[in-house]
C-alpha cells in the first residue's frame, strides 16, 4: 500500500542505506564490523530455539490507555466532521504494539538481524507477522500473514497499512497463505514434505521468489500475537522456529487493572504483560536490555509515535 502525505518515498533512508549486491541474500546483507567472537556464536549453538534466550516482564500501560482513548475519540470527531473516513476504524492494542515494534526494530536495528548458515545478516526491512483469526469460534478460520513496514512509520502510517491487511483477510475465502496450504495439504505426504523442504532450501540460500516470500510468515523481522484480544490475561512464552528467519516473537497478554510498585508505594494501574523470545546471537544482553528500556519509555510516553522518525540509525 502506498502512503503519500506529500513524503518523499524516494529517500533511501526509509530503508536500511545498503543496495543489494549481486549473488546477496533477498532478505537481508552479512554483517560484517561485529566482534569475532559473535562471529563465532552461530557455530557454537546452531538452531535458532536453541539460541532463544526468554524476556518476560508487567508493563504499566496506563499512559498507553489514555492515549488510545484519545486517539478513538479524534478518530469519532474526524468521521463527524468530514465525508472522507480513514480505513483505521478503530486505535487497537493491536495496531499499537504493531507500531511499537517497528518504532523498536527501527531505533535499535540490530533487531532485526537473523542468522543463516551460521552467518549474522542484516535484514532490509521491516517485516512483522502476526495471525488473524476470522471469527472468534472454535471451527474459526485463521490465517497468518506478514507486512512491511517502513522504518519512519508513526502509528497512522502502520495502521493504513494493518486494517487493509486484516480485513483483506477476513474478507477473502481464501487469502494467499490458507489458499496455498489448502492447495498443499491435499497432495500426498511425500509431495508436501518435498514442497516443504524446497521452501526451506531457497530460504537457507537465500533466493527465495518473491512470490513465495508472501505466503511463508516465518520469514519476518518479528512474530506478533496480541492473545489479550481473545481475552487471555497471561500471554504465554513461545519458542522460535528453527526454520524460516525470525528472530523476535512477542506476545501480549490482556491489559487488565493491577497494584504495582510506584515509589515505594501501592497503586492501582492499568498493566500487561508482554513475552519476548529472542535468538541471542544476533546481539549481545546489553544490547537487548537497553533495547527494553527503550520499549518501556515508548509505554510511558506513547505519543512520541504520533511523528514519523526523522533520524535514522544505519547498521552497516
């Protein structure tokens, strides 16, 4: 989807300043001014579950709460004031910890890295993957489907973008990714383990088609679940996939009233809890620990992404 606003797209800034070089991965550019020893790490733990490190903590998100309060109510006024609707129907938790990743993975490249054949690569963009569930029912379809996002986005940027996705989705029988599994599992088992590891190989080489590319969400920046929308309080952990190149999974749980600590003192605040699983080899812990602290003052300050991003970091 194209976003206009009169911003020029032509600024290679909004991606990561690297053209892809002849015979390069699709997906993403070795790395190379890292330390020798994290060289060093993908050949001493060799899969991507077995390299995932676990982050769980209860964010206060009571500033986020009002905040999308705020927003919802801008959005009703601008409905009643103009003939023109906005496709964003409604500012989610969702769509808010969408664009909290992507402001995230923007500020703090070194993210939305992923390793393959033992080498730490840079992905190009930013990728985020996340299931929509068709109806909230037991026989409910769901599909899982992945966006790009640019590095600049603010959250209206990142929600034009998710509400097209998410009710392309709901509206389609047959969206892109369930139509090729129905397709696909109804071949004999020796044709779907094949199809599965041609899938697999084009992704260890890195010259995977485009068009499969669309249909395979394990190949992403971050894996997203927002179990708070089926009512779940606690969001569970989740281990990584071995295959494909994702390296972050979050999920997040519902946002429910709870006492915390605030200086020393008990007070009631709106909270949730978010689960991080991470491959550690794509940075070391104080990366990811001020990468956390950064997650944590967007909570406490979410307006900041209401601007787009006018510096961005290159990780060359």
């Amino acid at each position: 989807m194209a976003i206009d606003d009169n911003l020029d797209y032509s600024n290679d800034k909004r991606a990561y300043c690297r053209k892809r070089k002849r015979f390069e991965r699709f997906d993403g550019y070795k790395v190379k001014a890292i330390p020798s020893f994290q060289k060093l790490v993908p050949y001493l733990m060799k899969t991507r579950d077995a390299s995932a490190n676990y982050f769980e903590e209860t964010f206060d998100v009571s500033e986020v709460v009002k905040y999308l309060e705020e927003k919802n109510k801008e959005l009703n006024n601008q409905d009643l004031n103009t003939n023109e609707k906005s496709n964003i129907t409604k500012y989610s938790y969702t769509l808010f910890f969408v664009a909290l990743m992507v402001r995230l993975l923007a500020l703090r490249p070194n993210l939305n890295r992923f390793v393959a054949r033992k080498t730490i690569y840079q992905r190009h963009n930013i990728q985020v993957s996340y299931m929509v569930k068709k109806n909230f029912s037991d026989e409910g379809e769901q599909s899982t489907t992945v966006e790009t996002f640019e590095r600049d986005f603010n959250i209206e940027d990142v929600g034009k973008i998710l509400f097209d996705s998410i009710e392309g989705v709901k509206e389609t029988t047959n969206d892109a990714t369930g139509g090729f599994i129905s397709t696909l599992m109804k071949f004999p088992n020796f044709i779907v383990t094949f199809v599965v590891w041609i899938f697999d190989a084009l992704v260890y080489i890195g010259y995977c088609p485009a068009i499969l590319r669309k249909i395979d969400a394990m190949q992403c920046s971050v894996m997203f679940s927002n179990l708070g929308s089926i009512g779940l309080t606690g969001a569970p952990h989740h281990h990584l996939y071995d295959r494909g190149t994702c390296s972050l999974l979050v999920s997040t749980g519902k946002v429910r009233k709870d006492k915390i600590l605030v200086d020393g003192k008990l007070e009631e605040k709106d909270v949730v809890d978010i689960k991080i699983s991470m491959d550690e080899r794509i940075a070391d812990g104080f990366y990811f620990v001020q990468s956390f602290k950064i997650l944590n003052d967007i909570l406490k300050n979410p307006y900041q992404l209401d601007e787009r991003l006018k510096e961005l970091k290159i990780d060359e």
